[in-house]
C-alpha cells in the first residue's frame, strides 16, 4: 500500500520559515557506556538514521483545515508516515517522513494567518 503523500493543497506553502528550522538532530544518537578506567565507549545507537527537523509553516485558516483532515484521516491523527518533499543538504527531496508523536501546535500569527509546528521525522532514502 502506498504512503499517502503531504496535501497537495499545501504544496505551495511547505517550505519552512528559518527561524524555526535546524539540521542536526537525530533519533538514536550514540550510546555512551562508562567504563572503571578510561573514556566511556561510544557505540551505534541504532542502524536507521532518522533525522528530526523542527517545522514551523505559515498557512491560512482553510490551509489549516487541509492539513487538519490530512493528520487527522490520512495519517491517522499523525501515527502515520507520509512522504514529502524536504530540504536535505540544501535540495529538496522526497523522502518518507512522520510527525514526532503525532503532536503539532499551531497559534495564530495574525489574521486569519496560523503558524503550524511539528517536529519532522525524515527517514533515509530507500
């Protein structure tokens, strides 16, 4: 079965705004264990490299209600994983991705303007 993909009706409005978007932060980051004599020992913390991506995008009242349904319908109130075209290295890719816990918040910002955040979880290329 495919994944569903992010709503075409936000395509245009996607990208994130800078202030809230950073590279850097994985999910498994490498296990330290402390030894009796010596530097602890670093290790692997696990095969799959998943990225975390803070996202905040701005979007309008009925921009939200498309995203709304999509989390809600699509990914099944964000336990899902869907596909998106997302800044790795400087390029836009489609990769697999997922919201981090489903969770999403999104405050007004002026108007009938939203400032929709969530975490992104974007999985390797296959």
């Amino acid at each position: 079965m495919a994944l569903p993909s992010w709503p075409s009706g936000l395509a245009s409005r996607y990208q994130p705004q800078v202030e809230g978007f950073a590279y850097g932060d994985f999910v498994a980051p490498a296990v330290s264990t402390d030894v009796e004599d010596g530097p602890p020992i670093d290790r692997v913390g696990g095969q799959t490299l998943i990225e975390r991506l803070p996202y905040k995008l701005r979007m309008s009242g009925a921009e939200l209600a498309i995203f709304r349904a999509f989390w809600r319908d699509d990914i099944a109130r964000g336990t899902g994983r869907f596909t998106m075209s997302v800044p790795i290295d400087g390029t836009y890719t489609t990769r697999t991705v997922k919201i981090d816990g489903g969770r999403w918040s999104a405050p007004p910002a002026s108007g009938d303007l939203y400032d929709l955040s969530f975490t992104l979880l974007v999985f390797p290329a296959a």
